[in-house]
C-alpha cells in the first residue's frame, strides 16, 4: 500500500503522527470502450466550447456558476484555503459507537504511525478500547473539510469519513403512513423464516457471481481466438475476427447461471458452463462454418485486403439465424457454395 496523505491526530494535547491509506479497493475487472466495427479504443477529449481547443488537465481550472455569472477558482487560490492545508485530524468528541448511523459512513482509511517510537498511537488506541467509544474527528482531504470516526480494527486504527448530516437524505414514502394490519401468525411466521435463515455473518462466504462470470467469458474468447491486439485498439488495423461463438457462449453462460439458481431444465449433467464452451466449440465441426467460409472467400478474392476479412467476419457474428443454417448445411455443399 502507498499513503495518501500525511497527519497527526490531535488528541487533547497529545500529537500522533500517522500515515493514512485507503482501507479498500475495487475488484471489479477494468473494462474500457472501444468501437464494435473495427476493436479501435475510443478516448474522451477535453475540448473548449470557446476556442475549440482540446486543453491539457494540468490547464483547466474550476468554476462555479450562479446567476448567470461565472467565478473561476485556479488551483492555487483553492490551495490558499487555510482548512485545505491543515494536516491535523482533530479529535473533537468521543461517542457510543451505536450513536453512528451506518447510512452516514463514507470511506475507510488505515492509520499506520509515523515516528520512531509508537507509543502516542498505542496510548490513544487503549484509551478507545478503555471507555469502549468512538472519536468524532474533522479533518480536511483532497479540497474538502470531513467528519470522521476513529476506531479500532485488529489492532489498528481506522479513520471513517461521514457525510455531513445535510447529505443524507430524509426518506418520505406516503405509502409508509398509510395503516397496515399484520396477523400474528404472519408476523410468527415471518420471525420463523428468519430463525431458520439465522447466522454469524462471514464475508469470505459470499462472492461475486457477475466478476466471475465475465473472468469466465474473457478467457473463454481469449481460448477460442475471439480477442484483438492490444496495440490494434489504439487505432492500428483491425485484427480478424474470431470464431464466431460468441453466441453458443453466452448460452452456455447462460444455462451455467441457471443450474447454480436451480432453475436449470433436463439433465444436469448435460449443461456447459463457461469453462466447457471451448470445447464444446472444438468437439463441433460445423459450428464455426460461416465464419470459415466467409474468410475462404475473402482470402481466394484477395489476401492483401485484412479490412474486408474482418468487415465479413463481423457480419457473421451478429446474424447468428444464418449462422444456425449454415451450420445444418452438409460439410460437402458448403464447400461447394464456398
């Protein structure tokens, strides 16, 4: 991990010098746009609607609008302000940690020491643990005041910013006002659901069945061929289709997803998953035959012409009823036709 930002948490008159780093990261897998015709990567640009000129971020500034009329804040009269340059987190009030409305929590940090000896972080440390609370802090990160909580996690101290109370949003649902009358057997009943639905929650028991499923589908295109370049999808000549099984695989995403809900129909046994579908496009001779005799043709009228390959490959993938015709076709006559 690398620290974000440098501190001292203001405990009374006690300083504790700490290093702060995000507690958290995202694992979703990185995707990025690019143009369906031809794999090319697309980029947003930072144009001037005034001169039209495309501006590099080191020269824009903010603005803010009101009235009609516009005050633009350059980046050093921002820095000027005196709460922006403060590194302190100052401790202001000590809580019951049930006194924090979860809604209000924002985003975690760890606080590692920062000098030789750890003795003021400990101290302060044992003082949560001592009177069981949590420390209401305010501090100031990335051009913006915060409230945080101080807590303790596996011998760490944690700092979690908090939405200030004019963020969070009152809920106000009429249809909440309106009388409802609730039986006691359903109100058993539903209390029995519960109990039999009880347990100690483990976050290491659950996962996430989208990243896993899409982990799947990239490596089962990569396996069959269906992957482009790296360097092509930043304007380079476009690289030639694939196997065109984009189809058969998300249908075998798709009856995997179905027998792991339960909802899957026939034999079990005989349902491809992800991992099968390569395979099962290896073990089928005449599934990939469009594609194949579309590039056969390309490549008799002229192999110097990768676009036109690449432009009927395409085509192939995205009519997959004339794809499914092909297929029924016997191997003889579609070398014929071919």
């Amino acid at each position: 991990m690398r620290a974000i930002w440098k501190g001292a948490i203001a405990f009374g008159l006690v300083n504790v010098p700490v290093k702060v780093y995000s507690a958290t990261e995202d694992h979703d897998i990185g995707l990025h746009q690019v143009h369906g015709a031809d794999g090319g990567r697309i980029r947003y640009q930072r144009r001037c609607e005034v001169c039209g000129e495309i501006v590099d971020y080191a020269d824009i500034d903010k603005a803010y609008e009101e009235d009609g009329r516009t005050v633009v804040l350059t980046r050093d009269e921002l820095k000027s302000i005196p709460a922006e340059s403060s590194h302190e987190i100052e401790v202001v009030q000590f809580v019951p940690s049930e006194q924090l409305d979860p809604m209000m929590f924002e985003k975690s940090y760890y606080l590692e020491p920062d000098s030789k000896s750890p003795k003021a972080y400990v101290l302060l440390r044992r003082a949560l643990e001592d009177t069981d609370r949590v420390a209401v802090v305010q501090f100031a990160l990335r051009e913006k005041t915060r409230l945080g909580a101080l807590r303790i996690r596996d011998d760490v101290l944690v700092l979690q910013s908090l939405l200030w109370s004019d963020e969070v949003r009152e809920a106000a649902f009429p249809a909440l006002e309106t009388t409802v009358r609730i039986s006691a057997q359903e109100r058993e009943m539903s209390a029995a659901l519960v109990d039999s639905m009880a347990g100690d929650f483990d976050p290491s028991q659950f996962t996430d069945d989208y990243q896993v499923q899409l982990r799947k589908l990239i490596d089962a295109k990569i396996e069959q061929g269906e992957s482009l370049d790296t360097e092509q999808t930043f304007g380079a000549e476009a690289a030639e289709a694939g196997s065109g099984e984009v189809i058969d695989l998300m249908e075998a995403l798709k009856r995997s997803l179905e027998k792991k809900r339960g909802g899957g129909t026939g034999d079990a046994s005989k349902t491809d998953s992800a991992e099968d579908a390569p395979e099962k496009a290896t073990r089928t001779k005449a599934a990939p035959a469009r594609s194949t005799a579309a590039t056969r043709s390309t490549a008799a009228k002229g192999a110097g012409s990768k676009a036109t390959a690449t432009k009927t490959a395409s085509k192939t993938t995205t009519k997959p009823a004339a794809k499914e015709a092909a297929a029924k076709e016997p191997a003889k006559s579609r070398r014929k036709g071919a």
